[in-house]
C-alpha cells in the first residue's frame, strides 16, 4: 500500500476506532470482547483498505463485520457448550483425599469453559498465553476465566466445609 492510502486509513483509524469501541461495549456490554472484534474489524479494514475507501460508509463495513464476529463466537459458544452437556462423561479417578475429591466435585461443577482453563492450567500447567491459543479466545478472557473460577471454587469448597462442619457438630 502506498504512503498516500497508508496515511488515510491511519487518519480514519485513529477518528473512528474509539467511537467504534465505546459503541459495540454498549451493544454487547463487554468492553474486552468489543476491544477484541474492533481490533479484528479494523484489521480486515486494513487488509481489503482498497475496496473499504471506496465505500460510502467504511465505518459502517466495520460495524457489520464487527458484529458478525460477536455472532459468530455467540453461536461457537453455544455450538461448545451443547457439546460439553451432549458428550460429557463423568470423569472416574480416585482420589488420594476427601479434599481432593471435593475439590475436583467442584471443578466438574464449573460451567464447560472455566473447567477447561482449569485443566489447561492447574493440571497441564500451561501459561495463560498457550491456554488462550488452544482455547481459541484472548489472553485477557483466559484470566478472567480462571479469576472467576477461582472465586467459584473458593465459594464451593467454603459452602461444602460449612456443611461438612455442620454435619460433624451436629
């Protein structure tokens, strides 16, 4: 791309890329996810700059591809989550403790993706970067997955010792 049209879509990028990203937060009420499929939109933007500067609305190509990707990872996660109700098999193990048997009761009980991030990175011990690339969503999601499976987690194991304690006082 020349100097000329590389200058043009950095002034249209810089214009329009904020407005773009405040505006899909409020459509989807996730600034991370509207960040990342901004990103990707102007991305492609870039990459076809040709035939999207000749268009009555640029901006309006961007919007459209941006949210045909939210649609598109709406129906992969939809599509996933059948899957994981569909195909799911208890997992037998045994286990070298009652905590640790509670424990892994309460990662079975996390939804489908949290588990996941789980696994990758308590029992495969992978760093956030190689969990979002075999999970196929950004670095940013990974860790807030893991972040709320662990206050889950820590919320399920407190209820089940609450119980326990109230069994053994009892």
């Amino acid at each position: 791309m020349d100097g000329e049209k590389r200058s043009e879509f950095t002034s249209w990028y810089l214009r329009e890329a904020p407005r773009t990203v405040k505006t899909l937060t409020l459509a989807v009420g996730d600034a991370h996810l509207a960040q990342e499929v901004a990103a990707e939109a102007y991305a492609r933007a870039w990459a076809n700059w040709k035939q999207v500067s000749g268009m009555a609305a640029p901006s309006g190509w961007v919007y459209r591809v941006a949210m045909n990707l939210i649609r598109s990872r709406a129906r992969r996660l939809r599509r996933d989550r059948h899957y994981a109700r569909t195909t799911a098999t208890p997992v037998v193990t045994t286990f070298s403790s009652p905590i640790d048997a509670s424990l892994w009761k309460a990662v079975a009980d996390l939804p489908p993706r949290a588990r996941v991030a789980i696994a990758y990175r308590y029992l495969a011990d992978l760093p956030e970067a190689e969990i979002a690339t075999a999970m196929g969503i950004s670095r940013g999601t990974v860790a807030s997955t893991l972040s709320a499976a662990r206050r889950q987690l820590a919320e399920s194991l407190d209820s089940n010792s609450d119980r326990q304690g109230a069994v053994h006082d009892g």
